[in-house]
C-alpha cells in the first residue's frame, strides 16, 4: 500500500472517530436535555398541583369570608334595632317624669289647700312673677337639675300663688325631647315661656325650637348640633 493511500485512510479514520464523538456528544445532550425536560415538566406538575390546592383553600377563605360578613350584617341590622328599642324607651322613661313631676306639683299643690283657687293671670301678672321667681337663676345640670325641674319649679311656684301654670312637654326627632311651661293669659291669650330664661316661646309644630324663643334684647342664640324641628307638644295643667 503506497503512503498516500495510508494517509487517505488514517484521515477517513480521523472524520469516524470526530463523527463518531459528536455524534455521542449529541445523544448525550439530547438525553441530558430529556431528563432536564422531564425535571421541568414534574415541578410544573407539582407547582399546578400546588396551584389548585391554594386555589381550592382560597375559595373557602372567600366563602367564610362571605359568611363573616352576612353575619356582621345581620348584627348590625339588629344593634340598630336594638338601639332604636333603647331610644324609644328612653323618650318613654323622660315622658313618665316628666308626668311623674307635673303629678308631684299638682299633689303638692291640692294638698296646700289652694287647689281650687287657682286663676289665669293677665300678662302683666305673668311677667311679673317669672321677674320675682327665681328658678330661672338656677344653673342648668343636665343629671342634676334639667329642663324637667325647671318647669316644675316654676309650676309649683305659680300654683303657691294662686296662678294656674301649665306644665308643656316638646318633643323633638330622634327621640329628643324639652320640658317647658305656659299660662293662659286673660288679655293676651296662651303664652309658653323657657323657664330656663323667662323667654317667650311662639311654639309651633314644624318649626325649629331654637328659631321659636324669643330671644331678650342684644341676646343670640346659636344653632344646636342636633335636630330640634317641634314634632308635637302636650300641655298638662
């Protein structure tokens, strides 16, 4: 064999072996790639896996969620219900004392054995006594000495002078409700005064209580932080 041809051979050699180490090159990628895809597709499936089980926990979470707040709901509706029981047994309880205290003064007042002389004033004799009396100078505590004792102070003071004096419940929205007094003028008709400040009062239903007094000269009087629209009156003698 001639020296060209052992060249030719040793290079056809050389190209089967390089091929042959690409080719094992290859399908060790390909199997190193595979195993690598079939690592991936696993924690694929595994994290899906997880997926659908934090989906699922999720769902309950909204659904007691959803629960929760049905049941806050309904506890709301009834503490408003309930709140509204406790505001209209309120105005109930302040209605009572306030007729427990007008009863008071007219007991009072019959057993001092001038019951039956009571007499309308005119309006001068009005003014004259809410000038003399003093209850207006008493200080006002809304536990201690309120709207309530005021008129019945006043009641009871006309009464021990002969004059018939009305004891006037006012009764606001919301359950808010004033205690004022009037008298039945001879010349000038029903006259309803704050015994708080000897003011006039043109009550009328509908109308703001604050806007009604007649406030005394140089005297403002601000609006109040809650509603005072007169809802309805009653006047007990």
């Amino acid at each position: 064999m001639s020296q060209k041809s052992r060249a030719g051979g040793r290079f056809v050699g050389s190209i089967v072996i390089v091929s042959a180490f690409v080719i094992l090159t290859l399908v060790t990628a390909v199997l190193l790639l595979r195993q690598d895809f079939h690592t991936t597709r696993g924690m694929l499936v595994h994290a899906q896996s997880q997926l659908f089980q934090m989906d699922a926990e999720l769902g309950a979470v909204r659904s007691d969620l959803a629960v929760a707040q049905r049941e806050l709901a309904e506890a709301r509706h009834s503490m408003g219900e309930m709140l509204a029981v406790l505001d209209t047994a309120n105005t109930q309880i302040d209605t009572l004392d306030a007729t427990l205290a007008n009863l008071q003064v007219n007991y009072d007042r019959m057993t001092s054995g001038y019951g039956y002389v009571l007499r309308d004033p005119t309006y001068a004799e009005m003014v004259e006594f809410l000038t003399d009396d003093a209850t207006s100078s008493q200080t006002y505590h809304i536990e201690e000495y309120n709207c309530t004792d005021f008129s019945a102070d006043v009641k009871a003071n006309a009464a021990r002078l002969g004059l018939r004096c009305a004891y006037v419940n006012v009764y606001f929205p919301d359950g808010i409700g004033h205690a004022i007094v009037a008298f039945e003028t001879t010349d000038k008709g029903a006259i309803f005064i704050e015994p708080q400040t000897d003011e006039e009062v043109e009550l009328r239903i509908g109308r703001s209580y604050n806007a009604s007094i007649v406030p005394r000269p140089g005297y403002y009087y601000a609006e109040p932080d809650y509603d005072d629209t007169v809802l309805r009156f009653t006047v007990i003698w």
